[in-house]
C-alpha cells in the first residue's frame, strides 16, 4: 500500500502515536525502550552491511526499523529506512553493491535519534503539558 507522502516528511505523526499510547497502555513506555534498543541494533547493523557493502546484510534491520518506527508515529525514519530496505532488496536482486546509498545511511542514525527524542520528550510523564484552550485538546 503507498505511504502518505505528506506523512512520510513529517518526523513524528502524533495521532498514530497517541493510538499505540493507547492501545499499549501501561506497556508502552517499556515497548518504547525495546524500540530504542532495537532501532539502535538496527542503525548499527545497517551501517556495518554498508561498510561491507552487504546488501542482503541491510535487508532486515531497515525492514525491522521501518516497520517499528512507524509503529510509533515515527513516519520519516520509517520512509528512509524502508527506502533502504527496498534499495538493498534491489541490489541483492541484481548482484550490485549498496555504495551509492551511502549518504542515505549516514541521515538514518541522526534520524533516528531525533525521533526517539522527540518520542521520549512527548511520553515523559514529566513533560510540562500547555494548557488546554478552546478547541485545542488537553496537552497537545
């Protein structure tokens, strides 16, 4: 199914992270912890597959990142990384090598360190909330 593109340049959707806040309940700040660890595994075994030039080796990890950024809301690293998950599917497909996707791999650890700043701000309890107002909702 095509992405949104306009959903696909924003860094987080908040509705979808509101929902999975929902949905996870009191689980989801332990969920988003497994997310920063395994989106750091994830970061680091595609820039290891890149630095052998491992297309097959990138695969999984961009496929596994994609699928738990978004998961949060997480719609920009989600479209990078599942651009690299198609690219390398390519390469492996057609015996190529990854290089040129390079500078792609490079914006995706500072990607996904913004995101998970951005989700950790917004799910600390502590975050001081603005007022609700007029057709605005509470703390948003």
């Amino acid at each position: 199914m095509p992405r949104d593109t306009k959903l696909d340049d924003i860094l987080v959707d908040w509705e979808e992270f509101r929902a999975t806040r929902t949905q996870l309940g009191a689980a989801f700040v332990r969920i988003l912890g497994y997310f920063r660890e395994d989106g750091t595994k994830s970061v680091a075994a595609i820039e290891e597959a890149m630095r052998a030039s491992d297309a097959r080796g990138m695969v999984m990890p961009a496929h596994t990142l994609k699928s738990e950024a978004r998961q949060f809301g997480g719609e920009k690293l989600g479209a990078v990384a599942e651009d690299i998950e198609m690219f390398a599917r390519h390469c492996v497909e057609s015996q190529i090598s990854p290089e040129e996707y390079l500078p792609r791999v490079v914006e995706l650890r500072k990607l996904f360190e913004e995101t998970l700043s951005a989700l950790e701000r917004e799910a600390n309890p502590l975050v001081q909330r603005r007022p609700a107002g007029f057709g605005r909702a509470v703390g948003y």
